[in-house]
C-alpha cells in the first residue's frame, strides 16, 4: 500500500526522504520500503509521524480527507 498524504506531508514541511528516514531513525531503504508497500509502518513510526506534522493517523493513512491546513 503507498502512503500519499505520507509523502504530501513531506514535501509540505520540505523534507527529503532520507531527512525524514532519519528523523525517524530509520534508513532511507526502511523508507523506501514503506512507502512502496514492500513493509508495513510500525505503528509507533506512524505516531511519531503525526507529532512531526501535527496530523492524525488515519489522514495519513489515507482513511479520512485531506487535514484542514492552518489559515
């Protein structure tokens, strides 16, 4: 499964994949990996990824809409 608004999260705080792998101590392979489908998320990488963008889990899952941005 890929990760779209994962990846839209991303680019909107300017982060490069391997920037953001290491953010989350991971590889960028590890990375790579999740966002292919190849492996699933951790749930605790998918928490830590809703305190670096400030965005619930299910939005970046793509479960719910697109999270309203800040005004």
């Amino acid at each position: 499964m890929k990760y779209p608004n994962i990846e839209a999260e991303r680019a909107r705080y300017n982060l490069t994949q391997a920037e953001l792998a290491e953010s989350l101590s991971v590889s960028r392979a590890t990375y790579t990996n999740w966002q292919s489908g190849r492996s699933e998320i951790p749930g605790s990488q998918i928490i830590a990824m809703t305190k670096l963008f400030g965005v619930s889990s299910d939005y970046l899952l793509g479960l719910t809409n697109p999270e309203p941005k800040p005004a």
